[in-house]
C-alpha cells in the first residue's frame, strides 16, 4: 500500500488497493477533527458536509465517511445524489458548516477515488492543514461519547440557483430556443450530467451522460483525445444547412475543470478560455479585480488583462495557490492550464458549471463563435501563441534526481537553437527564449514524471521545442 499522503487537492488512490473502508475511515476522523480546530470558533459549526460524484462505490464510501464522522461526535449533512464537488463546496459556505468531504478522483481513470476536504470558506484547504491531518493519522481515532446526527440533503437546488443568479440566462436560452446556438456539453460520464439542463431549464445535447465507472476505457478528462464523440458531434452540425453557431462544453469528472470546442470543430482548453472570460467579465459585466494566472498560463492572459487596466498576479502551479489569493485579495478571475477556473464574485473555488455558464453568455451577447472572439483578442493584443503540454516518464527517482542537478549546476543557455533570455524558477524552470516563446520543465515531486509545457508563435516550434526537451531529458 502506499503511503496516505494528500497532494495538490486530497488523497487519491487505486480502490481495494490504496483506497480502502478501513483507510477511509483513519482519514475521515483525523479531517473532521481538523476541520473542527481550524473553523470551529468562527463558524460555531458542528457539521459537516459529505457528497461524491459517479465514480465506482462513491456513494457506499460517501456513506462510510458519514458514519465514520457521525461516531466521532460530528453532525453530517449527507447528499441524496452525486454533485459536482463545487457544488459541496458551495454548500459548506451556504451551511455555515466545518466543512466538506468530497469522495472523488477528479479526472483520474477509473481504478480510483479520492477523499477531498473543503473549508468552512467553500474551497479547497490548505496545505498547512492537509498537513495536520497526515500528522493526525498516526494518532489513535476518537469516539465520542455522544455521537452526532446525520441528515440528508439535495445538493442541487441550492447550487443551481446561486449559478443563475451569476448570468443573463434570458440572453442564452433566447438563442438556443430561436435554433441558432446548439449547445453540446460532453460530462464524460461523470458528476456534470445534466447540471446545464438543470439550470438552463431545457434540453441541450448531452454527450456521455450515463454513469460509467469505466470512463468509456479512459479517463473523465477534458483532453482532445478523450473528446471523439464531441469532434464528431461538432463536424455533423456544421455540414447540416443553415446550421447557427455550436459550442461543446467537456467537463471532467467532477466538473470542477472545463474545456471547450468552437464551432470550427477546434479544440478550447482553459489557455484559450481564459482571455475569452477576461474580455467578457470586463467588457459585458464591467467587473474589476486582479486577474490570477500560474507559471504555466498563457502569455495571452496578461495583455489581455491589460487591455482592461487589470492587474496580474502569478503563482506556482496548483489551484491551492489561487484559492489562497482569492481569500486576500479582491480577485476577477484566478485559472490554471489544466482547466480549472474560479471566481471573485462566486466560491474561492474552480467551477466548471459556471465557466460554462459564462462561455454560454459571451456567445449569446457578443453574437459570434468562440474562434471569433479568440481572434479578434489576438488581434487587439498583438499576439498570436500555439500550446502544448506533455508528461515524460523517467525510468526512475534516480534519473529525475540527475536531471535537476544538471538545471542547477549546468544552467541551459540556448534551447533548440535559441537563446535562454531568462529563466524563472518559482515552480520548475521556465525558460523564455529570443524567438518570443518559452519552455516550462517541472518535476513530479512523488513520481519519476518530468511535465513539460510550451507556449511559441506556431505548434509546430511548441512541438520542436517539446522534442528537444525530451531529447535533453533522455540524454542526461
């Protein structure tokens, strides 16, 4: 078994294997009582909230947590259904409550589940206190005296509405009625099914709504290559006469990281997304605040901000980081590459619904394609990118252990035949080279992966500069 360690949000491991009742308990009781010494006193809260997405036996783990929980003193809202994690989020700020469990595994296959804890604030916990509740697991668990009470609760309505009090719904239900938008929203068999058709109050095309444990034999990720029956959906509308605009929405697993495909059948991940949520939460909604982007992010994302006068705040890698900045400052919009994208005015968390919601609106409002609006963005900034990402399996510790003394005792001064104008080390290395690109090498820290990332004027110099990386890679 390997050992329970949280990472960048909540415990995950294959089930039967690493992910057991008997584990899942350890952690539940240590959470909770974490959760109660860290939000206690300013909620004078007793409860806590647990919900799960569609993954296999998520439910029958759910109930466990609850009972494991409920035995250590601890008063349990449980859900009636799976959600989106956002969603349990959104309830524990709404209930006033310690916090949330979540039993998911994200966008990981479907060997796995995963135990994520939520703060009393309704987002993701930090690491300080992921790290107390590892430190509890080696403590013996606590029965009280008096157990608590478990109740359920539907965890959709409230959701549901506090997402459309957050867009102009006439606007986008107008157009899809009127036959000239179609919306496809691709939920990967996971917990998004049927959260537009829930909000929007009518029908939409839903793509891999019904439950699969199995993922169709892969895994519930907004990646192109998970995204064939969308592709394929997308090319059928635009050969049909007449056919208005279309947009396909993906949403992963537990519809906390979004995607997107245009009407042009091209592929939207949260690097294009972005600057297209920028201009629209700028420009239609006049909203204001700092704009959070990772290391990873595109260059596109600061001249976009700055065409709004909106400041820009970089973090490393990891929605931790820009949760912890939307709880101290006055934050537009904080994303990350991957796919996760949250809000000021919303949860200090990442919301794949609502990014949808907005994507839906700046549609509706602006009358065009999203190719559009990301064109005419590149040609107000003047720039025009490609991205890509790729992760590199080592054949071991020991290889990663020579790469990184080699980037700190042999710095990089010219990647395929351009030269290093800098190289920025606040997550990995990010090099920026003379020919207005730049190259992200970063280092699993429990597994022997290299993740590399490029963003450069072509895909075809992103992909040459991803070949030299892993060239470097497999020479040292």
């Amino acid at each position: 078994m390997q050992q329970i360690k949280f990472g960048t949000d909540g415990w995950r491991g294959l089930i039967a294997a690493d992910f057991t009742f008997e584990r899942l308990a350890l952690v539940a009781a240590a959470a909770a009582q974490v959760l109660k010494d860290s939000y206690g006193q300013d909620t004078g809260s007793n409860t806590i909230i647990v919900g799960y997405d569609r993954r296999f036996m998520a439910e029958d783990f759910a109930t466990k947590t609850a009972q494991v929980v409920q035995a250590a003193g601890f008063d349990v809202l449980l859900s009636t259904s799976y959600a989106p994690t956002p969603a349990f989020s959104w309830a524990a700020k709404q209930e006033n409550a310690l916090g949330a469990f979540v039993l998911t595994a994200s966008h990981n296959p479907g060997g796995y589940l995963g135990f994520k804890v939520k703060g009393a604030f309704g987002g993701s916990v930090p690491e300080e206190i992921t790290q107390q509740i590892e430190a509890k697991l080696a403590q013996p668990s606590v029965t009280a005296q008096t157990p608590g009470k478990i109740q359920t609760y539907e965890p959709w309505q409230s959701y549901c509405a506090g997402l459309r009090a957050k867009v102009n719904l006439d606007s986008i239900k107008e157009l899809i009625s009127q036959g000239k938008l179609t919306v496809y929203a691709d939920v990967m068999h996971g917990a998004a099914a049927g959260g537009l058709e829930k909000i929007l109050g009518m029908p939409i095309e839903e793509l891999n709504t019904s439950r699969d444990p199995l993922f169709g034999g892969g895994a519930p990720e907004p990646l192109p290559r998970y995204l064939s029956q969308l592709f394929r959906s997308i090319r059928s509308h635009r050969r049909q006469p007449g056919a208005g605009l279309a947009v396909g929405l993906v949403f992963d697993g537990d519809s906390d990281r979004v995607a997107a495909v245009d009407g042009e059948g091209n592929f939207l991940s949260s690097q294009i997304l972005i600057p297209i949520l920028i201009e629209h939460l700028a420009e239609r909604h006049h909203f204001t605040g700092e704009i959070v982007k990772t290391v990873s992010g595109s260059e596109l994302i600061p001249r976009v901000a700055q065409l709004y006068g909106l400041p820009v705040y970089e973090t490393p890698i990891g929605y931790k980081y820009i949760a912890d900045r939307m709880l101290s400052a006055q934050v537009l919009l904080g994303g990350e590459e991957s796919g996760g994208i949250g809000y000021g005015t919303h949860i200090p968390e990442r919301d794949a619904l609502l990014s949808a919601l907005y994507v839906l609106e700046a549609i509706a409002q602006s009358q065009m394609d999203l190719s559009q609006l990301y064109r005419r963005l590149q040609d107000r900034t003047g720039y025009n990118a490609a991205y890509d990402r790729i992760d590199l399996h080592l054949s071991g510790m020991d290889v990663r252990s020579r790469l990184l003394e080699q980037l700190e005792t042999q710095p990089i001064t010219e990647i395929d035949g351009n030269s290093v104008i800098d190289c920025q080390t606040t997550d990995g290395y990010k090099f920026r080279l003379a020919n207005d690109s730049w190259l992200l090498i970063r280092f699993s820290g429990t597994e022997p992966v290299l993740r590399l990332y490029c963003e450069a004027p072509t895909i075809k110099q992103v992909h040459q500069t991803l070949n030299w990386a892993k060239d470097w890679a497999n020479s040292v």
